[in-house]
C-alpha cells in the first residue's frame, strides 16, 4: 500500500460525501414540499451512504496508518499530520486539498442536517397538533341574537314569517 493509495480512497471517500449531500438535499426538498409519502425512501438511501462511508472510513484510517508509520510518524497521525510531514511537497500539496474538501463537505453536511431537523420537528410538531385536534368535539355554531347576545345556532331547516 502506498500514499497513491491512499488518495484514492480519500477520493472515494469525498465522492461518498457529495453523495451524502444529495441525498440530504433530496430529502429537504421532500419536507419542504410536504411530500413525506417519499421520505422513507430518501431517509433509506441516507443510511446506505453512511454505511459505505464508514467502510471506507476504516479503509482510510488503514492506509492512512500504513503510511504514516512508512514516514516516520505517529501510526495514528491525522490527515493534517500526514501532510505536514509528507517528505515532498506534492503529496503535502494533494493530501491538504483532500483535508480541505472533506472538511468543507462535512460543514455542509452539518448545516443540512440540522436545517432537516428543524424542518422535521415542525413536520412532527405540526401532525401532533392536528392529531390533537381530533380528540375534541367541534365547537358549536354561535350567532347573535336580535338584540345583540350571542345564541346557539340551531342547525337544521328553518321556516321563516316576513309578515310579522
């Protein structure tokens, strides 16, 4: 195994979180536009991005050990660690672009869950209140008498005298 390697999983790795943005936008989109006949599907394929992001997660932290301990450094060095004592400038140069994408995905990633969060407690909070709602007996019809007091509005067919 080399840093060759070792970039390509981190490749895999970013193409992995571009795809986990999509499907949190995809998700978005279903909860703003009320159509959470859809979101299980979406909230499915989320899972199935992080699953394959940790797999390649635990591959990385592999190859990442592997060639730390081939550059004299720490087994458990971080990707910052690994790029500043890379023993030339180029990989120093390719390994901080990949540290600078990942953690601009992983802000962006954070940003939209929390947005579907807020989006999904308002989901929640909204159906609660309408199941709320369906526990009570409706309100009974009010209208104003001939001088002035609220009656009860008797419902049904009404026979009315012009005359008098």
């Amino acid at each position: 195994m080399s840093v060759n390697d070792l970039s390509t999983l981190l490749w895999r790795e970013r193409e992995l979180l571009e795809m986990l943005v999509f499907k949190l936008e995809e998700e978005q989109l279903l909860l703003t536009a009320g159509r959470s006949k859809w979101l299980h599907h979406a909230t499915r394929e989320v899972e199935q991005v992080l699953g394959h992001l940790r797999t390649a997660g635990i591959e990385r932290t592999v190859e990442a050990s592997l060639v730390a301990v081939g550059w004299n450094l720490p087994e458990d060095a971080t990707l910052r660690q690994l790029a500043e004592g890379a023993p030339d400038e180029a990989w120093r140069d390719v390994l901080l672009s990949h540290l600078t994408a990942l953690t601009a995905l992983t802000s962006q990633i954070a940003d939209l869950r929390d947005t579907n969060l807020t989006y999904l407690r308002a989901a929640t909070r909204a159906t609660q209140e309408t199941l709320a709602g369906f526990g009570t007996a409706p309100a009974e019809p009010v209208g104003y008498g001939a001088r002035g007091p609220r009656v009860p509005v008797v419902s049904g067919a009404r026979l009315f005298d012009r005359q008098g």
